[in-house]
C-alpha cells in the first residue's frame, strides 16, 4: 500500500513538472514567427534563386530557437527527474546520468554543426559568389514580399 502511494505521488511529480514546462515552452516559441518558406504563397513575391538561401537560413533558424531549446531542456529535466526518483538504485542512476549525457551530447552536435558551416560557407566565400551578404542575413538583401 505504501509503496504504490509513494509510484503515486512520484507520478504526480513528474507529470506537474513536465506540464509546467510544456506550457512555459510558448516563451521559447514566441521567438519563432513567419513562414520558413520565404516565397510562392498567396500575397508573396514569386521565388527566385536567392529565395533557396533564405529557405535555408530560416530551416537552421527554425532548428536553433524553436526545436533545440525545447527537446534538449526536455531531455535535462527528464534526466534530472529520473536523478531524482533513482534513490538507492544504481541501474537507475546510471539511465538517468545516460539521458543527461546523451542531451548535453546532442545539444553540443547540433551547436558545432552551426559552427561548421558557418567556417564551410565562409571558407567558400559565399558571401561574394552570391552577392547577398553573410550566408546567415540574405534576408535583408532578397525580396521577401
């Protein structure tokens, strides 16, 4: 009886804490606004090449403050719950520092992607080959609307 009382309140623990960051997430969603596809909708500019680099930026932007955020603290807190109802158990334990692991992992990856082609496309000298400006602001040199 004691037992389950206790799973019980674990569970409520776990499902308070999840929803509370599941709602304060619209804070972090509250960056991501605009259509990623830049061009070729009603009201807007037909496409033209400079549009496919703007796709683009928008897909790394979109990645960067919309997804990452949000899966990777996810994945932290989840890591620090399952921390936290581990107890004594050191199967447990080591899951939980796994999950924490592979989060700030993951995380790491997809911020030194970034800074791989950030050195990729400068290396390439895109800048001039398009004549738009740095690869991550073709925003302001191509015609949104």
């Amino acid at each position: 009886m004691k037992e389950s009382k206790v799973k019980n309140q674990k569970l409520l623990v776990i499902i308070v804490l999840v929803g509370f960051f599941l709602f304060s997430a619209n804070q972090v969603l509250a960056i991501c606004e605009g259509p990623i596809v830049p061009c070729g909708g009603e009201n807007q500019s037909p496409c033209q090449f400079c549009h496919i680099f703007v796709l683009i930026v928008n897909i790394i932007n979109f990645i960067f403050t919309c997804i990452t955020p949000i899966v990777g603290g996810l994945m932290l807190i989840l890591g620090g719950l399952y921390m936290l109802i581990s107890g004594t158990s050191p199967e447990s334990f080591s899951k939980a520092k796994a999950v924490v692991t592979a989060a700030i992992i993951g995380i790491s990856i997809i911020f030194l992607a970034w800074v791989f082609m950030n050195t990729l496309l400068t290396y390439m000298d895109i800048k001039t080959w398009t004549g738009l400006g740095n690869w991550w602001d073709f925003t302001t040199k191509c015609p949104i609307r």
